[in-house]
C-alpha cells in the first residue's frame, strides 16, 4: 500500500483488542472507523477523537446493512485500507449443553459477520490495488480441545474462509492474515461475559464456566503486547520487517502451544493413515 496513514476499519472496537488496536492505530495518525452496537458502549475520550468515525453496526445485521456501512464509510474518507474483523465472542458447554438457536447465533456472530464485513470490504481493496484484512480467529481455531465444540467450530470456520481467501486476493495486492489468540488478559472471560455465554451443565462433562472463571484476571497474555504484534502485521514493521508475516500469526504462548499439539497430530494421523488414504484411488 503506497499511502502512509491508512483508514481501518475495526468492529468491536469498544473493548478488548478492538479498543486498543483502535487507539494504538491512532496514536499513528491513521484514520479508524469504528464500530460497536452502541455509541454509548465507546469511551468519552475516543468520541471526543476527530480522527476515529465512531458508527453503531451489529456485527449480526444483513449483509444489505452491511455492506451499506462499508460503502459509506468508503465514500466519507475515500479509501480503505484496513479491515480488522475483531468482533466476537465465545460461547462455552459441551455439544449436549447448547441449544440450536445458541449455536446459529454463534455463527452469525463469529463467521458470518466476519464474511459479510470481508465480501463488502475486498471490492474497494481490489479496486485500490491493495488492502490488508485481519480476521481475529483463535487458538481454538487451530486445536478445538473440549469444551467449546461450537465456538471451534465457528473459528474453524472463519479460518478455512480466510485461507481460501488470501490465495484468491494476493494476486490484488490484498493480503489477509488469521490472527489466533490465546488466552489474553482481556473481558472476555469476564463473568458479565461468561454468564450469557455458558450453556446449560449437562452431569459429566466438564465444567469450562467453572474454569474459566479461575482464570479471569490471570490469563497469560497481555493484551497491549498482543495489538501491537496485529499493528506490526498490518504496517510491516517491528518483528515483521524485512520478512514476509504468515497467514496464520498466533498469539500467546498458549496459541503456539496449541498449534504444536495440531501438528503434532496431524503427522501422526498422516503416518497411521498414508496406506488407507492412497487404498482407494483407481
């Protein structure tokens, strides 16, 4: 991308990641539009910022609204050049603890908002020659563990969208790259949180609210060394300079840890089953 500041757009920008990788980008001087389902939700001294266009969107609307948000936001500042697919949440229990309407809403909010933001988003980019899309996975989206069959499930799917999408726009000069967290010391454990996003207890099963609640406060990551990792993938710089950034960039400890155990069993699963695989062909 040849301009020097860029416009972002960031969801989920009132708390957690979002907020700060909005004040870090600008901190820089960039332009970020904004989002969360209410303005009140943003804090007084980023509505009182002339660089950040602050928008209410749920990350749920259709994609009509969607991509009428993407276009105005566009036609306000001419460019776009960053888009940061942050909003999200996870909902906890095991497959018997969630209901079909939990897991669809699930959906809605971790997938299919990301693909309306991205299908809305890469138009632009495309015509620009250029544009980066960061999708906020997590280390649950590499290795799904127990617990949260349906919030995996939901990253998973995100990161298979995102890995088909990268090769289908490099050639653009758009890059995306799937930023897989960790536990990081954020809200997103918070009981406020964990309450409204814990399935029924089913006897037997572990109890991930439970656990989850012993970690609040003490996750492992820190969530400014975190941003500033997401910034330096966008600008190129920092860890980033003088090398290419990877499609998958995680995050935390944890995150790598995770990603050790998948490929771990990936190889395994490739030497237990290279002789069935290849059985069938012709």
């Amino acid at each position: 991308m040849s301009a020097t500041k860029f416009v972002w757009f960031i969801t989920g920008a009132n708390s957690g990641f979002g907020l700060l990788l909005t004040q870090l980008a600008l901190s820089h001087g960039h332009t970020v539009v904004a989002t969360a389902r209410s303005l009140s939700k943003f804090p007084r001294p980023l509505r009182e910022n002339p660089d950040a266009d602050l928008i209410e969107l749920q990350i749920t609307a259709s994609g009509t609204e969607i991509t009428a948000a993407v276009d105005a936001a566009m036609a306000r500042h001419g460019r776009l050049d960053v888009l940061v697919n942050n909003a999200g949440f996870g909902h906890m229990g095991a497959l018997e603890e969630v209901t079909e309407a939990e897991a669809r809403y699930q959906f809605d909010v971790n997938f299919f908002g990301p693909f309306n933001l991205a299908r809305a988003a890469v138009p632009h980019m495309r015509r620009q020659g250029s544009g980066v899309v960061v999708q906020v996975s997590s280390g649950a989206g590499i290795w799904a563990g127990q617990g949260a069959p349906v919030y995996a499930a939901s990253k998973f799917a995100l990161e298979g969208l995102s890995e088909a999408l990268a090769g289908e726009v490099r050639g653009f000069g758009i890059r995306v790259h799937l930023v897989e967290p960790g536990i990081f010391r954020t809200e997103f454990l918070a009981p406020t949180a964990r309450g409204q996003n814990v399935g029924g207890k089913v006897d037997g099963y572990i109890d991930i609210g439970g656990i989850l609640a012993g970690m609040h406060g003490k996750q492992p990551g820190d969530p400014k060394k975190g941003v500033e990792r997401m910034f330096e993938i966008v600008m190129g710089t920092g860890l980033a300079k003088g090398k290419e950034w990877d499609v998958r960039v995680p995050l935390g400890s944890d995150a790598f840890w995770m990603l050790e155990q998948k490929v771990n069993s990936l190889v395994e699963t490739k030497e237990k089953m290279k002789n069935i695989a290849v059985s069938t062909d012709f």
